[in-house]
C-alpha cells in the first residue's frame, strides 16, 4: 500500500523586498533586492516534511490563482518532489504578502 501524507491549507507568495532604511512616512526608499519564496501553512509543513525526508510522499491540497505567482507556486513545489495534482486553481489573483526587510 502507498501511503500519502496530505496537507491542506494556505499556500502563498513571499515578495520579500530588502530595504537600506525604514521610509518616514509619505517617502520613498530603494529596494536593494527582491526575491520571490514560498509560504503558508500547508505549504511550509509540507515543504519542511519533504525536506526532512525525501522519499515520503507528500501531497499539497490548496489553491492558487490564474497567474504568474500561481504558476511560481506549483513550478517550486513541484520542484521540491511535492504532489500538487489536486491543487485547483482560482480565477482570481494568487495570495501574496509583500515583506520589507532592512538589510
């Protein structure tokens, strides 16, 4: 018998933004680097699983939408050996956070 370990939840889109400075209120302020990564609570734990040991399988249940951040989110995952065969995909945006951090 194949056993499967699932996970449902959120899964969501990182845009991390590195900043030299917090901006006063009403400025702008550079952003020294931008990266895209992967969140979420369905998504983290069965990434981390898969991480700890390659050779479970593992299945993401989950939604993402009809974009490129959706097309990002499978592309990783995947990548990372998850099954994501069943998560559906929405016709509006994918979730997303948008992270500043100071380098």
């Amino acid at each position: 018998m194949n056993e499967k370990i699932v996970f449902a939840g959120n899964i969501i889109v990182d845009n991390v933004k590195v900043i030299p400075d917090w901006p006063r209120q009403g400025m702008l302020v550079k952003i020294d680097s931008f990266k895209r990564s992967l969140g979420g609570s369905a998504l983290n734990t069965a990434y981390d699983l898969k991480t700890l040991d390659p050779s479970l399988d593992v299945k993401v249940l989950g939604k993402v939408g009809r974009d490129d951040n959706g097309d990002f989110a499978l592309s990783v995952m995947s990548g990372r050996g998850l099954d994501v065969s069943e998560v559906g995909r929405a016709d509006g945006p994918t979730t997303f956070t948008d992270v500043m951090t100071v380098s």
